[in-house]
C-alpha cells in the first residue's frame, strides 16, 4: 500500500505542475527576507492571511523585522501592533522566543546545523509544532521537509492518503527525495488549490478530484 501511495503522491505532483491553474505559484509566499518568513509562519496559524498582512506591515513599519528588533520590544507593545491576527497574545510569547532563539543562532548559519538538531531546537520554542518548524526548515533552512498542513490534509484524503504528521512526511520523502524546489513547489501548489477549491467547496472542478474520477 506504502508504494501505491508513493505513486500516487508523485502523479498528483506532475498532474499540479501542469495546471495552469495552480502552477507558476511557486513563489506565493510574499517576503523580502527569511527572518519575515519565520514571524510570518507563526502569525499565519489559525488566521486568514488578510490579517496577517496588517499585522507584517505593522511590524514593518515600526522596523521590528529582525530578530534582535524583537527581541527587545516589550511584549505588550508587540501585541498591540500584532493584534490583528487571531490569538496575538499567544502569538506575541511564540515570535519573540523565536526571535531570542535567531539572535543567538543567525539564519545564515541555519544550513550548516544539523537537520535534526534544528528541528528539535524549533520544537522545543514555545508555539513551534511540526508546521511551523518544517515551514521553518524548508523556506528558511533549505531542508527537505513537507508541510503538512489543514490544506495538505484535506487534499491527500481525497486522494485515499491519511496518517499521522510523520507516516506522511515519510511518503512525502519516499516520493520526493531531497528535492527542496519540489517540496516548496508541491507546497504551494497545494495551499493555492486549497484556497481556490476546498475553501470554496468547488471539488466538482478540482484537478485532484477530477484525477480520481
């Protein structure tokens, strides 16, 4: 069933690569340096981007998009310039964490860490489970890890692929290899599908759905 599933996973990577629809969104995720990426991670948990955009210009504007700007900013004026997204007040402990733990490791020595040895840094942040991190590890780090995330999942189970974070991230592996491109293409494939079909609950004109058909 292992390999089926491994097949499967490469089919629905080839099929997304030549939809129109989907393809050429590789570079979906607007940011003008990694450390926006990390912040922009944890804002974006359980919060529509919209929101997330705000509160990213807010930081921006206040000129708190670095590690060491964060680091320092009180916490409850980080809350207020972060309130738009939902759960901000959680969110403003998770993004200074993160931002102490940059200061003292810089993303540019992220690529040389030991994989394993960063994931297991990312997760132990207060806030940082296995999506933040792989987001972390693979926009950030350049490591091979797929995102599994609400719109990974929904998908995959239309396709007959569920599992626990890791059983998928190891056919993700099996299928993909160390291909980081791939990884961060099939991510974005899947979240602009995702918004365009599941969130809109248009399956009836869906590529995936369509291929099971």
């Amino acid at each position: 069933m292992g390999s089926s599933k491994v097949s499967i996973i490469k089919e629905a990577y080839e099929l997304l690569s030549d939809n129109p629809e989907v393809a050429g969104w590789e570079a979906w995720w607007p940011a003008e340096g990694p450390f926006e990426r990390v912040v922009g991670a944890i804002l974006t948990q359980q919060t529509r981007w919209e929101n997330v955009d705000k509160a990213m210009s807010a930081l921006k504007e206040n000129g708190l998009l670095s590690p060491e700007a964060l680091s320092s900013v009180p916490l409850s004026g980080l809350e207020m310039i972060i309130r738009p997204v939902g759960f901000y007040r959680q969110k403003a402990v998770y993004i200074k964490g993160v931002a102490e733990y940059f200061s003292q490791h810089p993303i540019e020595d992220l690529h040389s860490m030991p994989p394993s040895r960063l994931r297991e840094d990312l997760l132990g942040l207060p806030g940082i489970g296995n999506e933040t991190a792989d987001v972390i590890m693979l926009y950030v780090a350049g490591h091979p890890r797929f995102i599994v995330d609400a719109y990974a999942r929904r998908i995959l189970e239309c396709v007959g692929i569920t599992g626990s974070y890791d059983e998928i991230q190891a056919l993700f592996k099996m299928a993909l290899g160390d291909d980081v491109e791939k990884y961060r293409r099939y991510h974005a494939y899947i979240v602009e599908l995702g918004k365009r079909h599941c969130n809109k609950k248009r399956c009836d004109c869906c590529a995936v759905k369509k291929y099971l058909e």
